[in-house]
C-alpha cells in the first residue's frame, strides 16, 4: 500500500513538472517571460507652447504582438545590436560664459551650475570644453606668455583665475566629479605666427613648432595644479578658418605633421598618453578627408584618440551631412567622433524663445549619435542679454542666457532639448537600433549601464503623431505632440 501511494506521488510530481514547463513555454512563445513584458516606460516631454518640460505625461507597458503593422508609424527598438559607446553631452565654459557668470547673485550661479551639472537638478552635463588662450568669447585678446619666451619660463594661467577655473571648478564639484573637460587652442601667440597677429589666421612659424607643443603641457600642469583633471585636448579650433577673431590655419598634411612629430611625442614623453588627443575640431564638409590624411599615417594616428566636428558653414534644412560623419566612423571604427561645438549664429533677443532653436539641436545630436558620434558638445554655457561678450561683436545664442539687468536667467527650449539626451543617457551607455518606420519621427536610443533603455523621439511637424514602439515581440502604444521632443525610459 506504501508502495503505491508513493509511485501516485512521484507520478503526481512528473505531471507538475511537465505543466509547469509547458506554461514557461508558452510564456516565452508569447514574449511574457522577458523583463520588458512587465517593464515600466515612463514618458517625459517638452512641447511648444506648454510651460512644463520633461514633463512626465504618461506610464506605459508593453503587450505581446510579434508583428507591427505597416498602417501604423512605429519605432523598432532592439537591445542586442550595440553599437558606440557614449561618453558624455556638454557646452564649453569660455571667458565671455565665466564672466557673466561671476556677475550674478550667489543664488543664480548656483541655479546655474545645478541647471547643467546637477543629474538630479538639472540635465546632468558630463562634458565641459574650455579655450587655451583667447578666443572670440573672451573680453580682449590674451596669452600665457611674455613676448618672444620661446622657453615658456614665463607661462602662467594667472588670466583664468579670476574667472574661468573658479567656475570651471564649480561645475566639477556639481557633478561629482563625473566631468571630463578638454581644451581648445585658437591661436598660438602672434609672435609664434608669420603674420605676427593672433587674429586673421596665419600659420605657426616652423621654429616654435615645439615651442608650441610644450605650450599644452603647460597649460595641461597648470590646470591639474589647480585640481582639475584634463580629459582632452584638440590640435586647433577651426584650423581651416580665417577668422577675424583668435585663428590658426593648418592644411590636413600640416595638422598630421604637427601631430606626429611635435604635439603627440611630447605628450607621451610628458606622461599624458593618457589625454585624447583630438584631431580637426572643424565642420562636417571635410571630416572625412581631414581624419583620411591624419588617420591613414600609423605615426601620426597612433597619438589620435578621435575626429571633432562642428556643424557651422554646412548647415541646411536639406543637407547637415550627416553622412560624412558615418563615413569617418565607418573607415576607422577604432577611433572615437566627438561633436566639439555648434550653436546658433547672429544674435537676436527678439529671436531667444523661438522653438527652431531646440529643433536644430534635436535634429544634429539624433543625427550625430546615429552615425557614430560618441559625445556631443554644445558651445557657450552662459551668455548675457547681448549674446556675447565677445571682443569682435561675434554675437551668438546659448541654451542659457543671463538678462544683467535684471539678473535673471533666461532658459531657451535648447537647454530643454539637450537635456531630453544628458539627463537620461548615462556616460557608458551603449547606442542600440531604433528603426523608425516613418521619416517624421526622428529617433535615437541607449541601453544604459543600469540596464535601462532611453529611447529620444523628435517630432519637428505641424501634427501630433500616433505611433507605436516594438521591442522583441511587444509593442507599446503611444504618441508626441507637435514640435515636441519625448524620451522614453524603459526600466
């Protein structure tokens, strides 16, 4: 009798076994047994016209459907295709930004610094770009230097320390330590120059070529004396421009000789192989055949971490070409893009709310990330009322702006666009596919460390869009206003 209820025991306990496998099956055939079957997405917008941004409007969930429709617009999500690893979003902190700064109330500079460099308060920046001697956003004209100090026993960054290394300092403190900044020269000293001027290009004289080099080292000590580590550097601001203001010209050959030869072998022997090494730092008409010239010498590529771009001169509703910067990515995969500066032009307070402004970044950094771009950098922080200071009426919009009159700041919808990218895409997040099957809807997406998926949707048209999101075999209902930026974030 044991023996019987014992085999109707075991008997029982094979049937459980073979239910419960059958229904961990179907469960899979149906798509309900990944994490992203009960997965939250929580979506947060920006929408002309409404005064909230990132503005959470809604708690969604996937479903199971193994097939989109081809009626409705939707955006192919897929995790398991990566692609570059993202590094980071910021804007530079120049002279005209630490100026303007230092002329606020306590209060507001440090409404300022968490707006940007706070992840909790404000869009998380981990990127801030700086300039090595003057440049058009300064007040005036200046150098580390005395004149003809070929040695440099007279360098000093004394001119930054009432200024920019306080802010720049500050906006490391806020965010943890997390900031990677890099610096740009735009001209070397007129005396280093065959047109003795710091403004008006001109080429650097071939007897301060290392002069020149050991001017970064310098200027790389100085700053991490002051306690602020130095991620990156570029070889010049713009080194194909004649500008009136602070300019250098090298040809893509004279670039990849002052690489190789000077610049990188300094660095190395200076014990900063460490620092990426940034090579053109100019627009995206010739990157291709700039990072070709400089890339395709193993003597000069081996010192370049990666290609920097801008997005000024070549800039159309038509035609950004963005597709010369995935040729770049795709002929040297192992080497990083990183966008270095772009803003909007021509400065006009009349013009400071209007919603292109927020669109044109919305359309480069989707663009940018999506052929290969691993960080982005917008320009001045902070600029006042005027657009500036800038020493040669070279008047621009930032995200930010401080009325000093007033002495209030002024947040354009560009501040709010970047963030809808830096306050929810985590520095070594990995670039996923998000396949839209409408061209209106304008799309990037991460997988972040965490293992979230930030998914940034743009829609720049007259209409509200009703779309769908698939991932892996469920789908997800939802929609984005007009001239509205979303980002998805699927826990």
């Amino acid at each position: 009798m044991k023996i019987i209820n014992a085999n109707k025991l075991l008997s029982f306990l094979l049937i459980t076994l073979l239910l419960s496998i059958i229904i961990v099956s179907c469960k899979s055939q149906l798509g309900l047994n990944s994490k992203t079957a009960s997965s939250k997405i929580m979506v947060y917008s920006t929408v002309k016209g409404e005064s909230k941004t990132f503005n959470k409007t809604a708690d969604l969930s996937f479903r199971p459907d193994p097939q989109p429709s081809e009626l409705v617009p939707t955006i192919i999500i897929n995790p398991k295709q990566t692609f570059q690893t993202f590094i980071g979003i910021g804007g530079a902190i120049t002279d005209a930004s630490a100026e303007v700064y230092a002329k606020l109330p306590l209060a507001k500079q440090k409404e300022l610094i968490d707006a940007y460099y706070s992840s909790s308060k404000g869009i998380g920046y981990t990127i801030t770009r700086t300039n090595m001697n003057s440049c058009d956003f300064s007040s005036a004209s200046y150098v580390y230097v005395d004149e003809n100090d070929k040695l440099l026993n007279s360098f000093s960054v004394a001119h930054d320390e009432e200024f920019k290394i306080p802010m720049i300092q500050q906006a490391l403190a806020t965010s943890e330590g997390k900031m990677k900044l890099y610096f740009s020269p735009w001209s070397p000293p007129a005396w280093m120059k065959d047109n003795n001027n710091v403004l008006q290009g001109g080429k650097l004289k071939p007897e301060f070529m290392q002069s020149w080099a050991n001017y970064y080292v310098k200027f790389i000590n100085e700053y991490e004396k002051r306690n602020l580590p130095i991620w990156g550097l570029t070889v010049q601001n713009e080194p194909l421009a004649k500008q009136r203001w602070e300019s250098c010209v090298y040809t893509a050959e004279e670039e990849r000789d002052f690489i190789k030869n000077f610049l990188g072998p300094i660095l190395w022997k200076s014990g900063m192989k460490d620092k990426k090494l940034i090579a053109w730092d100019h627009n995206r008409d010739l990157v291709y055949q700039r990072a070709s010239v400089i890339l395709n010498d193993p003597e000069a590529a081996k010192y370049v971490w990666g290609i920097g771009f801008h997005w000024y001169e070549t800039w159309t509703k038509s035609e950004p070409l963005f597709q010369n910067v995935k040729n770049t990515k795709d002929a040297f995969p192992d080497k990083e893009l990183i966008f270095t500066e772009g803003c909007q032009e021509r400065f006009n307070l009349d013009s400071i709310q209007n919603w292109s402004l927020g669109e044109r970044y919305g359309n480069a950094m989707i663009n940018d990330f999506n052929n290969g771009t691993a960080a982005w950098t917008d320009w001045n922080i902070l600029l006042d009322e005027k657009g500036g200071p800038n020493h040669v009426a070279n008047y621009c919009f930032a995200p930010i702006h401080a009325n000093l009159k007033t002495k209030e700041l002024i947040y354009t919808n560009a501040y709010y666009y970047i963030g809808h990218f830096s306050k929810f895409i985590k520095p070594g997040a990995k670039r996923i596919v998000a396949s839209p099957t409408r061209s209106q809807l304008q799309t990037t997406a991460f997988l972040n460390p965490d293992g979230e998926i930030v998914v940034v949707v743009m829609n720049n048209t007259k209409g509200k869009i009703d779309f769908q999101m698939w991932m892996d075999g469920k789908i997800t209902d939802t929609a984005i206003s007009a001239h509205a930026m979303n980002t998805y974030v699927i826990k």
